[in-house]
C-alpha cells in the first residue's frame, strides 16, 4: 500500500516539474545550467579562427576551454587541394586510392 502510495507521488511530481518547465519555457526563461561562454569572447575567437589561428592559440588567447570552443565555433569547411597541389604532396605520381577517380 505504501509502495502504491509513494509511486502515484513520484508520478505527480514528474508532471509538476515538466508543467513548470513548460511554463517557464513559455515565458522564455532558459532552463538548465547557464553557459559559461561569454559572447564577447566568442566572437574574438571566431575572428581569431577566421585568421587561420589554431584552437590552442586561441585557448590561450581566449581563456575558453577547447571543448566549449568546439561545441560554439562552426566547423571550418574542408580544404580542397587542385591536381597540383595533389602533385607537390605525393610526387611520382604515387596518389592514394582515395584521390584517384
């Protein structure tokens, strides 16, 4: 009976909580932990990043940790080499498989 008892609590609390996560979310409160990322930092290092400057550099530069750069910063596109280029790396014509097509 006491087991019945503290289930149908534990349910009811569950509703309560996701009931005022709505409400608050309704309001546009943020909900959960707040970031420790400051935007200001965060568009020096997107600055520093669009000058080619690596993500220890800008670590250092910043005071943010890696991981919160990489979780706030976009990826950077993927460079692409011309044939040329494909020549001066990998002389004598030796290319790996995945660049012959």
């Amino acid at each position: 009976m006491l087991a019945l008892f503290v289930q149908t609590e534990r349910t009811c609390a569950i509703e309560r909580a996701a009931h005022a996560r709505a409400v608050a979310t309704a309001k546009g409160k943020r909900i959960g932990r707040p970031s420790v990322v400051n935007p200001t930092k965060l568009v020096y290092a997107e600055h520093l990043r669009d000058q080619g400057q690596s993500i220890s550099a800008i670590v250092k530069a910043t005071g943010n940790t890696r991981s919160s750069l990489y979780r706030h910063l976009p990826p950077r596109p993927p460079e692409t080499l011309t044939a040329e280029e494909l020549q001066s790396v990998y002389p004598g014509g030796m290319l790996p498989s995945r660049f012959v097509v």
